[in-house]
C-alpha cells in the first residue's frame, strides 16, 4: 500500500499515517499497521508524576504556605453539596460565559428545580474568577467533575481533579480562597466515603 501525505506519528516504522487513521482500534484503518508508543517522544506541557501523598487539601495548603505573598490564602474544600469552577479568563468585568448561564439551566434540570441555584463569584490568586454553586443535594465528585468541566472550568484542573480522585486521594476537588471569604469549616480535611 502506498504511503499516505502525512507522517505518522504513531507508527515505530515511520511509515506516512494520519493519527486519525488509528481513532478507534488501534489498528491503522488505511495499512494495517498497530499504534505503539514506544520509541516515541511527544511534547507535553503539563507532566505529572507520582503523587506521593493521600489528601490534597494537605498537599495544596503546603505549597500555599511556601510563598510568603500568599499568607492571605487558604485551600477551600468542596462541600458534599457544592461544585467549585475556576475560569482561568482574564476579565474585570467579571462576566459569565454564555456556556456557564445555559449549562446552569441544565444544572437546574438535573436537581428537576425551577429556580435558579445560588452561587458566590470571587477572584482567584490569578488574574481568574471562581464560582462556588450551592447544590440542593449532595453530588459524587466525579458527576461534580463533568458539570464542572462542562461549564467551562479549567481543563487541565478538572483532568487532574479525576486523577485525584481515581487514585483515592482525599479531598479532590477546591480552590484556593482569601481566608477572608472561607468560613473555618470549609478548610477542614473533608474524609472521604468508603
């Protein structure tokens, strides 16, 4: 079979495959040949290692309390009955994205309520907005996860959120807040069911 025009970046032999070839087998759907990793070196932005510890609300106040210029801060754990969404968007106008206000809609749905859950906006240590939604019951963190995502949260925080909570780390999902906003509850080490 004649190569094809683009070099395949999955194949060991360097023969010419779209990535797109090998979508659902594994297997090349063009020439036959099977995906293999090995050998190959992809660009990674963000790499996580082991993880050498069992609750991240711990994990995340130490790294807090290495910065002097964070005194201010704390870590603030999701409560059974609440989702946590960190837009990274640089905005002073504080505004919500169109995806959030109709996936609040959905949200609304999911509980089968007519009236709008209540939710707290406040700044992160960046230049982001986070929201806090109250829930009018108790959700498991990886459905938190998915309506989280789905409304526009972080990527890359919500793809580690489902690490964390795969490998049963306790405390997956929170934020950090300025201590000035976090009643002393919210920071409590949260133990996590079963």
């Amino acid at each position: 079979m004649e190569p094809h025009n683009t070099l395949c970046l999955l194949s060991p032999s360097g023969h010419s495959c779209s990535e797109f070839d090998y979508y659902s087998t594994g297997e090349c759907q063009r020439c036959g040949a099977v995906y293999s990793q090995e050998g190959m070196e992809a660009p990674v932005k963000y790499e996580i290692g082991p993880w050498h510890y069992d609750d991240e609300a711990v994990a995340a106040q130490k790294k807090l309390d290495l910065y002097p210029e964070h005194y201010d801060w704390t870590v603030k754990v999701a409560a059974p009955c609440e989702l946590q969404i960190d837009f990274d968007r640089k905005s002073e106008k504080h505004e919500l994205p169109t995806r959030f206000k109709n996936c609040m809609k959905l949200l609304q749905q999911r509980f089968n309520v007519t009236e709008p859950l209540p939710y707290k906006m406040s700044k992160s240590k960046g230049m982001g907005t986070h929201i806090t939604i109250t829930l009018p019951a108790a959700m498991d963190d990886l459905e938190k996860v998915a309506w989280q995502a789905v409304m526009g949260s972080d990527r890359i925080r919500e793809g580690l959120n489902i690490l964390r909570i795969k490998r049963g780390i306790k405390n997956p999902i929170l934020l950090f807040a300025r201590k000035s906003e976090v009643e002393p509850t919210q920071t409590v080490r949260r133990i996590k069911d079963g």
